[in-house]
C-alpha cells in the first residue's frame, strides 16, 4: 500500500523543534513571583512541568486562574531569551520542506 503525501504536518514547537524549557521555566516563574509562590529550579520545571497549565493552574490560582494563565502566557510570548534549534531539527524541516 502506498501512503499519499500529506498536505501538513503539525509539530509542537517545545522540545520538539527548539529547546523550551527556559521559556516555560521563565512564564511559570514570572506567574509563581506574581502571585507570591516558590518558583523552580529549572531542575524543578523540566520534572514537574508535563501537563498542560490549563490543567495545573486550577491547582494553584483557583479562582484567579484566568487572570494567571494570561499573566503566564503574556510572559511565555514576550520571551526573549535564545531559542536553541534541537539537533536534527532544521535538517528536517529543510527535507520536508523539498
């Protein structure tokens, strides 16, 4: 059997295509500070950051849930620390591209 070629190809951009937990670690930080909480060692964020924080927020915010998570992503957008392309990353896109 014969695959056709696809029309897209969806990746997620974190940990897939460039190195993101400095920005993660940076928002969740930022929102952590905001709200007087502990922030993590960056140790801390790549063990105990695996859901999503619509998911985890609830757990932290409560009722000012909405209000954190645009807090957090305004900081994860704003990032302006270095995005590292992951190895082998580029070289794929460039095959998928051709």
């Amino acid at each position: 059997m014969k695959l056709s070629k696809p029309q897209a190809i969806l990746f997620d951009w974190d940990n897939t295509i460039v190195e993101g937990w400095k920005r993660i670690g940076y928002a969740l930080n930022s929102v952590f500070k905001e709200y007087n909480l502990p922030t993590w060692s960056e140790d801390e964020v790549k063990q105990r950051a695996h859901r999503s924080a619509r998911e985890v927020f609830p757990l932290f915010f409560g009722d000012k849930t909405q209000e954190a998570l645009d807090f957090f992503y305004s900081k994860y957008h704003g990032y302006e620390g270095e995005q590292v392309v992951l190895e082998g990353a580029k070289e794929l896109l460039d095959y998928l591209a051709s």
